[in-house]
C-alpha cells in the first residue's frame, strides 16, 4: 500500500473513532462506524493482518483519538552511541526507549527506559530531535499515529544489564553502527543525526 494511502486509512480512522465520541444521533453513529469499519480494513490490507485483528488492537484506545508517544534515549559514553539488542523484533539493534507512561513525564519515561532496558543511570538534559514516525522511513507501518522524542542523556551510573526486553547492551562508534537496525524504533538517518547533534551541542531541536 502506497504511504499516502496508509496516511488516509489512518486519518480516517481517527476521524471516525473521534466523530463516535461525540455523536448522538443514532444514523451518525451508524455513519461513524461504517466509516471505521473501512478504515481498519485498508489498515489491515497495509499490515497484512486480519481485519479483526486490527479492529481489537485500535480498541484499546478509546476515546478522543491523539498520537502515541515514544521516548528514544541517547547516551554517549566517549565517541560511542548505546544501543540495545531487542529480544523481539529478530534480535535487532536500537536506542533504548519505548512508550511513554501514563503518570510520567517525557523525561521521567526516557529514563526509565533506558535504565529498564540497559542497566544505566541517565539523566535527560536535552530534547535533540521530535519526529513524526510517518515521515522518517520506518517500517513496518504502524496502525498508530506515533511522536519519537529523542533525548540526549547523561551517563551518570550503573552498568551494562541485559533484561525481559534486551538480550544485549553495547556502545558503538559512528562507523561501528550495527546494520541490523530495528528499523520500526529506529534509522539509520536518525542515527546519524544523533552523532551530528552530539558533535555539535549547539544545534536546536529537530522537529517533524
């Protein structure tokens, strides 16, 4: 399926699940889910995934539809990036970082991550980027509206542990980068762009 296509099958489902928010009258909420009903399909034809299962993953989201939140840790330790080996994902390479929650703030969160998944102490000091996973080449595709806040985090203590969620805990140079990226969390572009932040402290935030 085309992006753009995937982009609109996205819209309109958070236009429909928005419109049976507040919708009162009984033919528009009939409306409003003939609607959704179209949009799960065309999300389904994109993920290659049963239209069912599409429909049950989006209904844990109920309510007013707003994009999910993702935290991305980056820490420096010398020249070199951390990195953590996913146990799912086919034990891909990433930042550390994951869902935002709920009772946290974005700084909080990436911290947690980060200490959850590696075994460090960090501490966050500096938003370096603020992506809209649409527009940066992630894939697969996610039947989700996603923001990728990446943090530059000070190493301040702990050590290398792997966890439920990491197999394994590195740092990498520049030209050390793993090529089996976990390209759903992360590029090889935003990579790249953290190294160019981290060489030049003085860049302001990355957005979109």
């Amino acid at each position: 399926m085309h992006p753009q296509v995937l982009d609109w099958a996205m819209r309109l489902s958070a236009l429909a699940q928005n419109g049976l928010v507040f919708a009162v009258n009984p033919y528009d909420v009939e409306r409003y889910h003939a609607i959704q009903r179209i949009a799960y399909e065309m999300l389904a034809a994109a993920a290659q995934m049963r239209v069912e299962q599409v429909a049950a993953l989006l209904h844990y989201e109920p309510g007013y539809v707003t994009p999910k939140i993702d935290v991305r840790g980056v820490v420096f330790r010398n020249d070199a990036l951390l990195f953590v080996r996913e146990r799912a994902d086919q034990g891909r390479w990433t930042l550390p970082g994951g869902w935002a929650d709920v009772g946290d703030t974005p700084s909080q969160s990436v911290e947690r991550e980060v200490w959850e998944e590696s075994g460090y102490r960090t501490r966050a000091v500096k938003v370096l980027a603020i992506y809209d996973r649409r527009k940066h080449g992630h894939e697969p595709p996610s039947p989700f509206h996603i923001y990728k806040i990446f943090f530059r985090c000070e190493l301040i203590g702990g050590e290398a542990t792997d966890s439920f969620e990491t197999s394994e805990v590195a740092f990498f140079r520049e030209d050390e980068i793993p090529a089996d990226l976990s390209l759903g969390r992360v590029t090889p572009a935003q990579v790249a762009r953290m190294f160019e932040h981290y060489r030049h402290p003085e860049l302001p935030t990355d957005f979109d």
